[in-house]
C-alpha cells in the first residue's frame, strides 16, 4: 500500500530547529532578514544607512536619526520575552496538527498561563490575517456549521444564545482532492453576511455547491456560480459525495478543538478557526512553516493586549 506523500513528508524537527535558532543571536539575525530583506530601510525616511546602539537593542538611522527594533511595528512589538521563546512557540504550534492549548504551551515554554495564551493569540492572530488576504478559487465546497452548545434552559436547536455560527469552505483541485480552506464566523445566516463573506473569500468566478440553504443564493452577487443541492438533513446527507471534504473538515475542526482546548469564547473563535485553516492550508511544505510564518509576523501591526481583550482565557 502506497504511504500518503503528504503525511509521511519529511517535517522540521526540534533538533533542527536548534540548529537554526538555538541561541537569541541567530533567532535576531534571521529576524533582521525578514523584516529587511532587502537590507535595512529606515520607517521614516526609507535610507539604508543605520548604525546599532550598544546601550539597547536598536537600529538608529545616519540620515534621519529615527531609531527603530527588531519588533516595533510587529505582532511581536513591545514584548519582553526572548526572541528564542517566540520561535519556540511559533515552531510548536505550527507543527502541531491538533492544536495545542496555551496551558500546554505553558508548560513547554516555561512562562505563565496568562503570557502563554496572550503569545498563542498572537501567533494564531497572524494565520488568521495572512489567510484572510487569499481568497478560494475554481470549485468550492459551503456549508453552514454552529459551535457551542444549547444552554439550559434556553432556546434549542440553532436559535441557541450560546451557538456561533460560522462558514466553512474548500476549494478543490481539478480531480477533486481537497487544496485550500476557508472557515469565518458570521453574524447569522444571512443573504447579506454571506455575501460580504463571498466578497472577501472567494474569487470571482469561482463555483460554489452548496445544500438549498436560501442565504447561500449570495454568493452569486460576488461573481460567482451557484449550485444548490437539496440534501433533505439528518445523518444520511453528510455522506454525500458533493460534500465529502466540507463535511470532513467540519468534523475534523470539531474533534480538534474539543480535543485540544478546554472551551472556546465566541469572541476568540475566528482566531481558533484560522490556526487550524492556516496549518492545512500549508500541510504540503511542513519545513517552510516556520520560515513563512516568520515572514508574514513581521509584517502583522502590533496587537497590543486591550485588542486580545482577554476575559476569562480557557485555551
């Protein structure tokens, strides 16, 4: 029986990662590089002239005098954590395909609870913006999904108080093998939320087959072609071949979420949503995951913890 190319890639071990990153002079280096990878280039004025500051960590520019770091104006500005920590960080939760809880990386990278889930919401928040800029194209598998329970005592089924609603959708290759996904909350399955979700996820001209769920008729108001099929509910209708892959990817996503974390916030979701998006979306290249991550961190605006806006974290 022929192995999966893709499951039995050759990956990015620990003892690699050591190799490139084990010490906060090469983990600065190779930040450098992302940043600038063209060379220095100063934020005010674009020069190339700088000098390093032996006092603190900065880049002071010889024209403009404007001084600058590694991490300003990154998902990492403002942190106190070594830039090993981060790469350690980034490195396990990139690798890892089920998902791991801030109170697992806690343990791993050696900081608090709070640090840890604040370091986790970050790096899921950079997926989640990186996926957002690449919408799906050619044939594209929709389907309605709901997380959370029903609340006791409160009103059942999907009109549940305590459930999120939020779309899942992927796109498939010319032989129908499944390439890309996309997974966002929405406001409600609604004509117009759909539509503004097809605005942003799917390239025009792209055909979408979905079940007769009326809102999903928008998607044609984005330039794209609609096929609806009637599949009655109840368990039978996750076994229909034009929904194979939406359907696995729903229960995958929910047996990876229940399995990893302890409960997730609807305010949180869309962050939990896009870390498990991005690690698919990138399952072909396992060694690049790193470095890509790295390159696209750089260049996430800060997000600064009143935008996390933590309550009560339980992930």
């Amino acid at each position: 029986m022929a192995k999966n190319k893709v499951q039995f890639q050759k990956g990015y071990s620990l003892i690699e990662l050591f190799k490139n990153y084990g010490s906060e002079e090469q983990c600065s280096a190779a930040l450098f590089n992302w940043k600038w990878p063209h060379g220095f280039q100063c934020p005010d004025c674009g020069s190339s002239k700088y000098c390093s500051l032996k006092s603190r960590k900065l880049y002071q520019c010889n024209h403009c005098h404007h001084q600058t770091s590694l991490t300003s104006n990154t998902i990492f500005a403002s942190t106190k954590l070594p830039l090993q920590t981060w790469f350690i960080a980034i490195y396990l939760i990139t690798q890892s395909k089920t998902g791991l809880s801030a109170l697992a990386l806690k343990r791993q990278i050696g900081v608090s609870y709070n640090t840890a889930w604040k370091v986790k919401q970050k790096i899921m928040q950079v997926m989640k913006e990186r996926d957002d800029t690449k919408p799906l194209s050619g044939i594209v598998q929709l389907d309605d999904v709901y997380w959370g329970g029903e609340q006791h005592g409160g009103k059942p089924g999907r009109g549940s108080s305590n459930k999120t609603p939020f779309v899942v959708a992927i796109s498939l290759t010319d032989d129908g093998q499944p390439l890309h996904m996309n997974m966002n909350v929405v406001n409600g399955f609604k004509t117009q939320e759909i539509k503004n979700w097809a605005d942003m996820h799917l390239s025009d001209g792209c055909t979408v087959v979905s079940d007769g769920l009326a809102c999903f008729r928008a998607v044609t108001k984005s330039h794209c072609a609609h096929v609806s099929l009637v599949t009655g509910g109840g368990a039978s209708c996750v076994e229909i071949e034009a929904f194979r892959w939406v359907n696995t990817m729903i229960g995958n996503v929910k047996m990876s979420l229940h399995g990893a974390y302890h409960s997730i916030s609807a305010e949180h979701l869309p962050r939990y949503l896009g870390e498990f998006c991005y690690r698919f979306n990138r399952r072909f290249n396992l060694t690049e995951l790193l470095p890509r991550f790295m390159s696209v961190a750089v260049r996430t605006p800060p997000m600064p913890y009143r935008l996390l806006k933590m309550a009560e974290p339980h992930g």
